[in-house]
C-alpha cells in the first residue's frame, strides 16, 4: 500500500516533503494572535478638498471615475508613522520569533521568553506614544488645524479665479472656516482616542486530554501548577477564552487522520493475511511493524485503549512468524481496526473505505457492539458497565449542538 501522497499519485520525485512535527508543535507550542487598535486619523480626499468643487459636470464625472485621489490625514503625518513603526516592529517580532502554520503563528517554548521580552517592550514604546498623543491632543488638533487652513485659503483663491466658480455670499475667511470644519469633522476626542488605541496579544493551545485532567486535578487540589514554565503559564491564563474556537476541530482532524491511517493499514494486512492462508505476507508484517512505529510518535492524546491495542499487536509482532498464533493475531488486528473505526465515529468524521467485509461493522451501534466485546479481552482497568456506557457515548452520531461534540472529543 502506498504510504505518501507522490507515491498514491505517481508523481514520486516531484514534491517536497514538509514534516511539520504536528505532535511537538500543540504540546510545546504556542499559538499567538496579536492585535493593534488605534484610530488610524485617516479619510477620503475629494475634489472639494482641492478647491475644486464647482467643476463642470462632465470634468466632475471624469475626474472621479479615472482619479484616485487617495487618503487625507487628521493628525500629523509623523504622528501616525511612530505609530506605525512600533506596529510593524510587533509584526515583525513575531515572524522572526515564529513559524506559519494553518492555524496561525506559532511560537516554540524555546522562543517564547525571547519573544515576550521584546513583545513587552514595543507594548510598552506604542503605549508611551499613545499616551503622549492623549497629553497632547489639542496642540496636535490645532496644528491640523491650521494647516487645513492653509490648504483651505489655497483652495478658496484658486477656485474663485476659475470661470466656473459660482461664487457665493460667503467671504473668504467664512468659506476657509467652513473648509476646516468640514476637514475635520471625523476627528475623535482625546478621550476616545486613549480608550480605542491597545496593542495585545492572545495566547493558545491544544488543551491535549493528559492536559485537561492534569487542571482538573489542579482545581481539586490535588496536584499544585507548575510555576516555571512561563510559557505554558500564560497560555493557561488565556485557555478558558479559547475553548469555543477552532481549535477542537483542529484536533479532531489530527486524530481523525491518524485514526483512517491505521484503519487502512488495517484492513488491508487483514485482506492479506486471510487471503494467504492466515499468514501474515512479509510486506504486511513489515507494514504493520512501520505503522506500530510511527502510531507511537503521532498519538499525542491519551487513549488507553488504542495503546493496549497497538501493545498487543507489538507483542505478537516480535514473536517468529512460524510461532505466531494465527487466531490471536487475527483477532488483534481486528480489535485494532475495530478502535481506530470506533475513534472516527468519536469524530464524527467519515472513514477512508468501507469496513464490513473484513467483519468491522460500518454501523455505529453494531460497531459498538463489537468494540464492547473486543475490550473485554484487553486489560484496560475499566469496570464493565463504565466501559460500556464510554463505548454507546463514542457510537452516538446524534449530535444536536456543538458543545456535545466538544464534551465527547474531549471527555
């Protein structure tokens, strides 16, 4: 069976292979959103801007249909660039302290302190500049000021000179003074101003299940939190604000992959193996070896069952092919597919193939039934009605609202 994607395709040779080392990444990563808020002092420039406001009609539409006019300020220009040089500079901060992924930046532990420390610093710059410009508001809207009157004389003498200037009943200082106040009747206070501008950021993770229980026996008192990780420290702080966004779903995929993986795997050793006279073919023994192999580096979350599975099946592996019991292998691939099917209906995610030939129910209910049976043979510490109640919870596709999903995924 083909194992990548280029080799599926036939395409072996042309493509790169880009291991993003999923499993490290939710477990000693964090996944950063950073956020600038400030009211950036800028609207549209119009033709009345530039005194032109009494244009023939037909010079009207044209100008406005070919020109852009672009962007006026309300503040001064060199206010907005210091602020947009201490934006930039957190942008910046965080692309060399981060790598790209699907779900946004994501920073290593390892960067993390280094990260912070200088996050922390350009806050600190953009708040003292913020700051500054609140101190100073009125000497900055006086300065706009002026030199909209400036602009606004400008525009006042050039028109009046045009043939088609209409003329009116106001003087030149009256018009100017409507200019400005026109100019600058977006401009906020210097109250809005301080309360609008803030630059944050929000951190996140995975809440993997060791994690979730490791807070639950926290929260009971009976572990005490882990002070020295900075990193996981501050995530923490802002985990219970992640727990309705995609992240679940982002997991889900992960888990659901691994789970069609295997399932594959799966049921085509079972094919083979029934197909040779109950001898497992080389191949199929090497393949089952390989995926053994990799399972145990790619399930990052806490399944017991799977585990035991996957232990069992290890076991039988390592046994001579001649001194393999035929039954007891068979049967622990069937347990293994039967695990790796039942996580998908967990999901809520469909199968890669079909199951029911190889005697894996597609049916929830009848899968269920089967996994209940199949259980009892692996030594998983778990009462009988308990096990049974955990397997009908996983077969249930009957799903009315998001937060259930979430509960059974995680739970």
């Amino acid at each position: 069976m083909a194992s990548d994607l280029p080799e599926m395709i036939g395409e072996q040779g042309q493509w790169r292979k880009i291991d993003p080392q999923w499993s490290s990444n939710i477990t000693q990563c964090a996944m950063i959103d950073t956020h600038c808020s400030w009211w950036r002092a800028e609207t549209t420039l119009t033709l009345e801007d530039l005194g032109l406001s009494g244009l023939p009609a037909d010079e009207r539409h044209a100008m406005e249909n070919l020109l852009n006019l672009g962007q006026r300020y309300l503040l001064p220009k060199h206010i907005i660039k210091e602020l947009q040089y201490w934006e930039n500079q957190q942008r910046q901060n965080m692309y060399r302290k981060s790598m790209e992924t699907a779900q946004g930046r994501v920073v290593a532990q390892k960067n993390y302190g280094a990260w912070l420390e200088r996050a922390e610093n350009i806050r600190a710059n953009f708040n003292a500049v913020v700051q500054r410009i609140g101190n100073e508001w009125h000497e900055l809207a006086a300065e706009v000021d002026t030199d909209y009157r400036a602009l606004g004389t400008r525009a006042y003498r050039q028109a009046s000179a045009q043939e088609w200037w209409p003329g009116n009943s106001l003087s030149e200082a009256e018009w100017v003074a409507n200019f400005v106040r026109k100019a600058t009747a977006k401009r906020i206070t210097a109250e809005q101003w301080l309360k609008e501008a803030s630059m944050t950021w929000v951190k996140s993770y995975i809440p993997l299940q060791a994690m979730i229980e490791r807070e639950m026996l926290k929260q009971a008192g009976l572990i005490t939190p882990d002070l020295s990780n900075q990193m996981a420290r501050d995530i923490e702080a802002d985990a219970a604000e992640q727990l309705g966004s995609g992240l679940y779903k982002f997991m889900a995929d992960l888990r659901s992959a691994i789970a069609n993986n295997v399932l594959d795997v799966v049921a085509d050793c079972i094919k083979a193996f029934r197909k040779n006279e109950r001898v497992l073919p080389r191949n199929s023994s090497k393949q089952l070896k390989n995926l053994v192999a990799k399972i145990d580096e790619m399930v990052f979350w806490d399944d017991k069952t799977l585990a035991a599975n996957m232990a069992n099946l290890e076991s039988i592996l390592a046994q001579r092919s001649d001194l393999r019991d035929a039954n007891e292998l068979e049967q622990a691939l069937v347990n293994l597919g039967t695990e790796a099917r039942m996580l998908l209906v967990e999901l809520d995610r469909p199968a890669v193939r079909s199951t029911n030939d190889i005697g894996i129910p597609d049916e929830p209910v009848n899968l269920a039934q089967m996994a209940t049976m199949s259980r009892s043979a692996v030594d998983l510490s778990i009462g009988e009605d308990a096990l049974e109640l955990e397997v009908m919870q996983r077969a249930s596709v009957d799903i009315e609202a998001d937060d259930q999903l979430v509960w059974r995924v995680v739970l």
